[in-house]
C-alpha cells in the first residue's frame, strides 16, 4: 500500500505540568517528529514510552512502525527560594530601617537560615509573621523593596516563579501604630 497505515499517537505530559496535543496520528509510509516540551516550571528531559525508558529529545518515529504509539514526558520541576525580608524603607530616601526588629521570632523553615526552599507546583502558605517591631503593625507582604502588600499572611499560594533555583523575596510592610 503506497499510502502506508495510519497509526495513532498518545501522550502524557502530566510530569511536566501540563497537556500535549501533538500529531495524534502517523503514516507509515512518512517519518513523523515528536515536539519537545518547553513546560513553564519545568525542565524537560526527554520522551519515553514507545522509543524506550531513556528519556529522549528530537524523538522521530521511522518509516515502517505501525500501531498505537504511547509517549511519556519526563521533566524535572524547578524549585525557588523564597527570602524573608523584615525591614522597612524610611521616607523617600529608600534607606532601610531595621530598628526595632525583633528577629529572633522569624519562622525559619527548619533551618537556621529565613530562607524557604519549594518546588514550582507546591501549594505554599505565605508565612505568618512572627516578628514584631516597636511602633508598627504589621500590614503584609510585599514582593518588591517599596512596594505595597500583595500578599496577606496564611494567604494560598503557588508558582511565585518559574525561574529554576530562583529567589523570590518578600518584604514585610509596616506601618507605624
């Protein structure tokens, strides 16, 4: 048959984050190119499934397969840092006041360190603070140095970045009592 068997294509990229909607068929008679993943918060590393259990790139299926052909993504999700930063801008100046901070009640994340460590897709609560400073209340958190509070303490969160080992800070707002 010159215009070759029509076979179909599955796939699962669930490990990368997300659906694929690739060729969902091919032709015998033709080489058919499966697409690399580019899934946000993820790394991809290859296919497996019906071209083996080594996770590859640039996966091609050759003139002569036939049948139902199953592929697999396979992808690493990126982790981000996030940083606690208790301090304050005073006035327009954008000098930093950490006057009054009380430091020794900051959450730390199992460590020594205001640093929490999480992957991509995890489901996170913005920390409460436990920090308190004479003078001020506490309004929220921030994620630029002069910025207002986008996020409230306990507030539900995921995705801050999708940068692999990337930091996101936050800053604590304070607004004097």
């Amino acid at each position: 048959n010159n215009e070759g068997v029509v076979s179909y294509i599955s796939y699962n990229a669930l490990a990368c984050g997300m659906t694929y909607s690739g060729p969902d068929y091919y032709i015998s008679t033709q080489k058919t190119s499966i697409r690399n993943l580019t899934p946000t918060g993820y790394t991809f590393n290859g296919w497996t499934g019906a071209n083996g259990s080594t996770p590859q790139k640039d996966v091609v299926i050759p003139v002569g397969w036939t049948g139902t052909k199953k592929f697999v993504a396979n992808c690493t999700e990126h982790t981000y840092t996030i940083k606690l930063d208790y301090s304050n801008y005073s006035g327009y100046s954008g000098t930093l006041d950490y006057s009054g901070v009380d430091y020794t009640k900051a959450p730390y994340c199992g460590s020594s360190t205001k640093f929490c460590t999480y992957k991509y897709s995890q489901k996170i609560t913005i920390p409460y603070n436990q920090v308190t400073r004479e003078g001020y209340v506490f309004k929220g958190w921030a994620t630029t140095t002069y910025g207002v509070a986008e996020y409230d303490e306990g507030e539900q969160v995921s995705r801050l970045t999708a940068k692999n080992n990337g930091v996101v800070t936050l800053y604590a707002r304070w607004e004097k009592a």
